[in-house]
C-alpha cells in the first residue's frame, strides 16, 4: 500500500483552550499512523490567543501548519483549507474535524482505513450500529441534531446515509479536485450537506464508520441561529436544483393552492360556513394533487403495490394532511379572528402540502424495482 499525505484539517475560533492538547493527542495517532499526517489549523483570527498556542506547537512538531483568514463561517474555513492542503501541502486526503474533542483522535486511524478499503468519503457517523451522541443531551438538543439530519436526508435527497450532518470526515482530494467550490454556494454549517451532496452527485464510494460523539468540555459552541437557517434553505436549494420529481410536486403543489383557494372562495361565496367550507376545499385538492402526481410526476415509479393498496395509503395520507392544515386553520382563527379566513386557509395549506408529498413519495408511490436475475 502506498504511502499517502493526509491532512487533519482543524477549523478554530476562540479554541486556544483546545487545540494545543488536540494537537498533541493527534500527534500521539501520527507516530504509529500508516500515512503521512499532517495537521493544518485554520484559524479565522481568534482574539483569544489561539493562533499563538499554534505556533508554539509548531516549534514542537514540524507537520503542523496554520493558515489564518477573516471570519466567515465554517464552510469558509474548510474550503480554504481543503483548497491550501491541495495546492500547498499536496495532500491525497483531507480530514473534516472538531478541534473541541467532539471527535476523538483515536478514530482517525480507523476513517483512514475505509479510505483505504476503497471509500471515497469516509465519514464518522453517530446514526449508524455503534455510534452514538451523548446521554446527556437534553430532548431539545437531540431533536435539532435529529431534525437537521432527516432535513439533510430526506429534502437534500441523500436517503441511504444516515448521517448527512457530521462533522467528521475523510475525503480523497482527487475527488475534491472535482468540486467547484464556489457552486456548493454555502460558508456556514450547510457546507457539510453540500459538500456530501455534490459527492453522492459524482458517483463517490459513500461509507459510514460508527463513532461516539462526545461534548466539548471547553469552550462554547459556534452554531448559531443563521446556521440554522442557512442550513435549512440550503437543503432545499440542493433539492430544488437535484430533482424533477420535486420540481413536478411543486408544479402540482401550486395547483392545488389555486384549487383549494378557489374552491375555498365559490364555497364562502355560497354561504357555506367557514368551517365546512376549508375541510371540503383541502379534501378537492389533495384528489386533484393525487391524480396529477399519480400520473405524471410519479409515473416513472413502479410499485408492486395493488391500486386498492395505493389508493388505501393515499386516502390515509390525505385524512393525516386534512388533519394538519384544518387544525392549522381553525387555530388561526381562533388567535385572529379578524385575519381574513383566506390568509388562514393559505397558511394550512403549507404544512400538509409538506406531509403530503413526504408520506406520498416515500410510501403511497414508493418505487419498487423488479428484482434482476
């Protein structure tokens, strides 16, 4: 096996209280290491003192190296690193990892050898047999770490990985040398989902090793609330942009507004009560939704499911949407009264057009391939 230069790229800010003994303990992983291993810091001007922690180390040990910039995110960070350990350093592989003890260094032994089993993009996953995320995170905490992962898997798209949000990770640069950075269009925490993306998008050898994720002992967390936002967006952005089939749901999706908006406006004008006239408005809708996705935009699929069966699952998906935006409506209407009805309906119409495509694609219309000989 040929020896290959891998660079552990460690992004900081305000970390000095860490990164000192984080380099030590990677530096305990490099002396029995089968590759080349190289440390760079990129530190994005930490007024704590962390770039002085870093040199000192360097005086110490000759394969750490430090590369300083402006703030600007996390995605920043690592694509000027990734960009300096490929043209600067000439590294073969790259590592994505915490400087806080999130992820051990004992563990980067073990990505390298997936990498060197024949993986493209190693990744050190909390969701898959044998990992974990700690005990001690609260309900909330562990509902924003799940909830950004299915955001990840399920709107971005990448359903096979359980952890599309992880911040550990081993990646050859010949296939990062594939990437245009500057398309993946993120500079915070989204730049993780992009990255993974763009990779499933060129055919990459995707594995996922099991890791315990551990809580920094020191110093605070940098996610924040634009993070957050940004993150969210850009998984739609990626599915926007990735899928014809959400483009037609969206196309359908649009008509049944003006379906439901119409039906919902005829009906008010007839006299009919408001709270009559929303469930039967949603209710025309979502057939009409149905028979648009069923015979165009899921019409590729093909489903060994009876038409009895399908339409059953429809109808149940249909009766849990009609639940989701008639609760919306009546809500609204109740802490607004005086909201027009129709800015209320408008509002429900949003979260089940939400559930309905998610049951629907993944469940009434999922695709089900003849088996090959």
């Amino acid at each position: 096996m040929a020896t290959l230069k891998v660079v552990v790229i460690l992004p900081t800010y305000n970390e000095r209280d860490n990164i000192g003994i984080m380099i030590d303990a990677l530096e305990v992983q490099a002396r029995e290491f089968l590759h080349d291993m190289h440390l760079l810091v990129v530190d994005d001007d930490s007024p704590d003192g962390t770039a002085e922690v870093v040199r000192a180390k360097q005086t110490v040990y000759p394969n750490v190296h430090l590369l300083r910039g402006k703030k600007a995110g996390l995605g920043a960070a690592y694509i000027r690193g990734m960009i300096h350990a490929m043209d600067e350093l000439h590294a073969d592989v790259v590592f994505e990892m915490d400087a806080d003890f999130s992820h051990k260094p004992e563990d980067v032994p073990r990505l390298m050898a997936a990498l060197d089993g024949g993986a493209d993009f190693v990744i050190g996953s909390r969701y898959v047999k044998g990992g974990s995320i700690p005990q001690e995170w609260g309900f909330l905490r562990r509902m924003n770490s799940l909830g950004g992962n299915i955001v990840a898997r399920y709107v971005a798209g990448m359903y096979r990985i359980r952890d599309c949000t992880a911040g550990f990770r081993a990646i050859k640069t010949n296939l990062l040398r594939k990437i245009i950075f500057d398309d993946l269009r993120v500079q915070g925490y989204a730049f993780q989902v992009a990255l993974l993306h763009k990779a499933v998008s060129l055919g990459a050898v995707i594995k996922e090793v099991p890791v315990d994720f551990v809580d920094r002992a020191k110093g605070e967390s940098k996610l924040g609330i634009s993070d957050i936002i940004e993150f969210i967006l850009n998984a739609w952005w990626i599915r926007l942009h990735s899928s014809k089939t959400f483009i037609k749901f969206a196309i359908v999706g649009l008509s049944g507004v003006i379906v439901n908006l119409g039906v919902f406006t005829l009906l008010l004008q007839a006299n009919v009560n408001k709270y009559l006239a929303s469930p039967i408005s949603i209710e025309i809708s979502i057939i009409t939704n149905f028979l648009l996705n069923n015979y165009w935009t899921f019409r590729w699929r093909t489903s060994q499911d009876h038409i009895r069966v399908k339409g059953l699952k429809f109808n149940m998906v249909s009766l849990v949407s009609l639940g989701v935006s008639y609760s919306t409506f009546v809500v609204l209407s109740v802490l607004f009264p005086d909201v027009s009805p129709e800015i209320h309906q408008l509002v429900g119409i949003a979260p089940a057009m939400f559930i309905n495509y998610f049951l629907n694609s993944y469940w009434t219309f999922k695709n089900t391939p003849a088996p090959k000989d």
